[in-house]
C-alpha cells in the first residue's frame, strides 16, 4: 500500500464513552477526499456528529484538526479504496476535492459506482460570468485562440495562474508568445515544470502576491481556472482588468457529465456548495450520521415559496417543479420543495412546508406561501420589490425591531433573502406577499404576544439554518473546543455567545489564535467551567446585553426557556447606578433588553455597564477561582464596554 493512516493525537482523548457506544449503535462511517478549503470545512461540519470518519489527502500539507476524524495520507491505488471501504464500512464518500482534479472526481465516482455507496460533491460556489472575462472550454480553446491572434512586432505576454498542470498544455505556445507561469514553490512543482518545457526564468511564486507580478510584467493576457470563490477567481480576475489585461477563464469541468457516463442515480448523490447543504446532504443520504436533524427558518422557507410563484410568474418552467434552490445568507444554495396552492378566490400560490428538523420548535410543519406579482407601484421600494405580510404574519405594534411599528414581522434578513433571489429571476417591479394559514392560531404558543406582535408568527432567520442541539451534544461540542484552544498553548481563553459577538470580541483580541474563540450558546456556567478544569489563566466573557441581564440575576443558563428578562431587577440595578427618574419610567414600555442602550443618557451608560458587570462578575468568579475572569458588554453597535 502506498498511504499512510495518521490518527489523530487527541482523537482518542476526546472520544467520550458515550459518543463511542453511539459509534456501536450506529454503523458505518465517512471517508471524505479533500486537501482543499472544502475539505476543511467538511471536516469542521462532520465533527459535529462526534462520529468517526476518514480525511484522505494526497500530502500531508493541509494543517487540519481533527477530534474524530482519521488522517489518511498518500494514494491508493482503485483495488485499495475498494478494500478500505469494505473493511471500514463507509457508507457516503463526500468529493471536496479541486474544481479541476478531474482524474480523481473519474476515480471517485468509479468507487462509488462499483460499491453503489451515496455521493457528496462538495463543490466551491459558481462565479458570476458576467464578468468581463473571455470563457473558454479549454487549454485546447486557449492555445487556438491565441494562435489566431494577429501577432505585433513583439510577442504577446501571457501569464498563466493556472499551476504547474498549465505548462505541459501552454508550452507549445512559446513559438508565439511569451508565456510565463505562477506555480507552487515546490522542488516538485519546479521539477515538472521544466520537464514540461517552461524557462525557469518564466516562473513566479504562486504565494507572491499577484500585482506587484502583473506591474511588474504587464501581460497582455491571463489565463486563469474558474476555480470558484475559494479560489480567489474574482480578486484575481478584477487585478488583471485594472491593468488592462485581457482574461481568458477556463470553465470548470461539468462533474455531471461523470457522475451520468457511470450512470449513477440522482437518488443516490448530491451536489452542494457549502457546509449547510452538506451538512443537510449527509443527513438525507447517510441518515443516522448526525444525531440530530437541522432545518430551515421561517425566513428561508419564505424566500423559497417566493421564489416559486415568482418562476410561476414568469414561466421560466415548461412542466410543474418539485424544488428550487435559493441562496441563504452566507452565499451557499440549497434545494428546498415546493409545492402549488390555490386560495379561496382561485388566486395561485407557492407554498412549502416549515421543516425545523429535530429543533423543538413550534411552527414545525406549517404551511409558508408566497403569492408574487408584477406591479409598479413597488418601484421606490428596496430593490423595487415591496414585500407584504397575508394571512398568519404578524404586525409589529411597538418599537425596537428590525421593522416599524405597523409594517408585518418579516425581519430584514429574510426580507433581503427575498429581494436577493428574486433579482436572480428578474428586474421587473414586484410585489410579494407572505401568508401562513396557521400562523395567527400558532402566534399565541410563541414570545410574539408577549412583543407586542399580534396577528400572526414573525418570518425570522440570521443564518436561514436551523442547526439542533441537544443539551448534552452542545455541551461536548463546547468540550471540545475547549480542548482545541487549550492544545494552542495560549492561557487565555475568549467565550461568546454566537457569531455576531465573536466578530466583535476577536476585532477587540485580534492577537489571539482563533481557536481561542469558543461559542457557549446560553450555557455560560458549563462553558466557565470547562475554561477552569482546562487550566486557562484568563477567561473573557463576550456578552450582548439581553444575555448580560439575566446573567446579572444569577441565571447561568441564559436560554429563553430558563430564564426571561427580569425587569424589576434591572430596575434595581438602575436606582444603584443611579439613573434617572426617567430612565425607570422608561424601562416599562421596553420589550427587550437590548433598547436599554437607546433609552440610557450617554451620562448613565458607564455606572450602569459596570454595575452589570459587577454582578455577573459576581456568578462567574466562583466558578473559576484559579482564572482572572473579564465581562465585555458589547453593546448594538459592537462597542465593547
């Protein structure tokens, strides 16, 4: 055999007994094929499971951490995989390898065929081709292009980032160009460069940074791979142009077209561009992998009817569809179902069904719809989309949310989903509304009441994800980062409660390694906790002010089922801070914490942020009395206080 098995040095560590008689319970694993941006981020998402899985790359170059996974290192011929996948009882393979590696996709696909396991391509997020950029099929287009050129008096300069693969099909242009390549700094690289007929004059560093090269060779034209975002394809793209360089992009090869020369069923593979979509991939195709089932928000599922009354609109399909995809927040696409409605009036609509995966969460199951029409007087609005709320959505009634007073409870992350994807259908002027049939009768079982939202349920959603955890799987994911953070040898350790405050509290500690970052969700006790029995001289608290209030009253699990905003209590804090009459008059008509920055003078802010501090301080420091423990209060802004 030709590969190395690297096992993880903590992984057998941090293999709890219980996550290892689940391993029992459940059979199979994952091999995963990476050694790219995507590889890495699929290894973060399926240790999630904290199930075992394998992590093949061709070298041991990638620095990626592992708690569950297995490194395998080298290649293996197709008899080896075929026998490693037996004896390991792999259940999915998921392809994160290059856009470009078409070699191993063939060999990949030929495993899965052979074996008749489920796919996973994890792909990297389509570019834009708009761009002011020639497309081209091939090396072979390129090189016939440029030999039609009509030649100047001096040869054309051409510069190559497409890597050392570039040089065995671009070399035989040197008889009318200059060609010059951007490869890996590699003895290796080196080596096969020259052997397949570049001037060693001719190559540039690929980790030299890109225009200083093109200032310093002013090329007439680039060739460059469509290698997707991660790659760097549009940074690239946009440097050449501001020097006036011609582009020449290569198209990504079409992994379709390999995946239908094997035949291999539709039902049996999925194409993904992104940690949701795999994560959700692999819990349709391998479906006790992970142990808890995500879904998607209210937001998402609106985004999605939209979208299909929009295309019904437009008819952009001959036949009825069963799906569409939509992009969420981080860019990503999903595929999500759909399905027709038709209301009393005979009006047809969009609908699709709340799917909130293993989340407890009570708009499970209801009916979101979309209706979408052409109209002008949407012209002036956002986008020149105007998005109402129908049947079963909520109106705001009191200030202090993403929306005013009187307009429908849809927050500005789905209303800027809806806009978004519309404007990849069409430019026309429209107007979409939402409705959920059940919503007013579900309104009363969620906090909406109580918010002073009445008529229906809120269409919601940061992330479009819904991502379940169990107390216990939340907990041992917290464990584990613990564990990572300390393995950086730094003493000091900074907790947040999610991905707003993380951003601001690492912009505070730029120095510190990420992996210091650790998210507790609402449980800031266990995560202290944790920070002291891992020996961590200094724990900083990051925490926006509604968790901060009910930390301040004692409560350690900040979830809203434990524990709610205690308003004479922060009256309390307030008379001790010294506030005014009027701050307390006006602390009455507040719904949520976070409207104490707005209804503070600037002259009350510092007394009363360090009375706050001063009793969560007070919860905190008994549970890591080895650790100098530090509250930052971050307030709506990201100013940390």
């Amino acid at each position: 055999m030709n590969y190395i098995l690297v096992i993880s040095p903590i992984c057998s560590e941090m293999q709890n007994p219980e996550l290892r008689d689940r391993d029992q319970v459940v059979a199979g694993s994952v091999l995963v094929y990476g050694g790219t941006t995507e590889g890495r981020i699929a290894v973060q998402v399926l240790e999630e499971a904290g199930r075992t899985f394998y992590y093949s790359t061709r070298t041991d170059s990638q620095e990626v951490t592992l708690h569950h996974g297995t490194r395998l290192v080298g290649v293996m011929t197709h008899k080896e995989k075929i026998t490693f996948c037996e004896n390991h009882d792999i259940r999915l393979v998921i392809d994160a390898t290059h856009p470009f590696a078409e070699h191993i996709h063939e060999s990949i696909v030929r495993l899965v065929s052979e074996l008749e396991i489920p796919l996973i391509r994890f792909d990297r997020k389509s570019i834009n081709q708009s761009l002011n950029v020639c497309w081209i099929d091939s090396y072979a287009s390129f090189v016939q292009e440029i030999k039609l050129l009509e030649m100047q008096s001096q040869k054309t300069v051409v510069l190559s980032l497409c890597g050392v693969s570039a040089v065995k099909e671009l070399h035989t242009l040197e008889s009318v160009a200059n060609v010059h390549y951007r490869i890996l700094n590699t003895p290796a690289s080196k080596e096969k460069a020259l052997a397949d007929g570049a001037d060693e004059s001719h190559l540039y560093d690929s980790q030299e940074e890109l225009e200083p090269l093109l200032e310093r060779l002013r090329p007439d034209i680039i060739v460059i791979k469509e290698s997707g975002s991660s790659g760097g394809f549009q940074q690239k793209v946009e440097a050449a142009l501001r020097i006036g360089c011609k582009v020449y992009a290569i198209k990504r090869p079409d992994y379709h077209a390999v995946l239908s020369r094997f035949r291999i069923p539709k039902s049996c593979y999925q194409i993904v561009n992104g940690p949701y979509g795999l994560r959700r991939a692999t819990e349709k195709l391998f479906p006790n992998f992970f142990e808890l089932k995500s879904g998607l928000t209210t937001g998402t599922y609106a985004t999605v009817a939209a979208i299909g009354a929009c295309r019904r609109l437009l008819q952009l399909d001959e036949a009825p569809i069963a799906s569409v995809k939509v992009v969420i927040p981080n860019g990503e696409s999903l595929s999500v179902p759909i399905y027709d409605g038709e209301d009393e009036s005979g009006k047809v609509y969009c609908m699709c069904i709340k799917d909130s995966g293993d989340d407890p969460d009570v708009t499970n199951g209801l009916e979101v719809c979309a209706y979408v029409e052409v109209d002008a007087t949407a012209k002036g609005q956002p986008d020149d989309i105007a998005i109402d709320g129908g049947v079963g959505v909520g109106i705001i009634t009191l200030p202090g949310f993403d929306t005013l007073p009187g307009e429908p409870a849809i927050n500005k992350v789905p209303q800027q989903m809806i806009r978004q994807n519309l404007r990849l259908l069409t430019d026309e002027p429209l107007r979409v509304t939402i409705s959920v049939p059940r919503g007013e009768e579900i309104a009363g079982r969620t906090f909406n009441p109580r918010l002073g939202i009445k008529g229906g349920i809120s269409i919601v959603g940061v992330s479009g994800i819904i991502k379940p955890f169990s107390k216990e799987g939340f907990l041992n994911s917290i464990r584990k980062c613990m564990h990572v953070a300390r393995a950086t040898d730094c003493d000091h350790v900074v907790i947040n409660s999610g991905a707003k405050s993380e951003r601001y509290v690492k912009a505070f500690y730029p120095h510190l390694p990420s992996q210091v970052f650790v998210e507790y969700g609402n449980f800031i006790g266990d995560t202290i906790k944790m920070a002291a029995d891992e020996g961590f001289t200094k724990l900083s608290l990051g925490i926006m002010l509604g968790k901060a209030v009910k930390l301040a009253a004692g409560h350690l699990d900040t979830h809203s089922k434990h524990s709610t905003m205690d308003k004479a209590f922060i009256a309390s804090m307030m008379v001790e801070a010294r506030c005014g009459k009027e701050v307390l008059e006006a602390l009455d008509k507040i719904k949520l914490a976070r409207e104490l920055w707005k209804i503070m003078p600037q002259s009350d802010v510092q007394n009363f942020v360090n009375v706050v501090r001063r009793y969560c301080l007070l919860y905190c420091e008994p549970l890591a009395p080895d650790c100098e423990v530090e509250l930052l209060l971050i307030d709506n802004d990201g100013r940390i206080w």
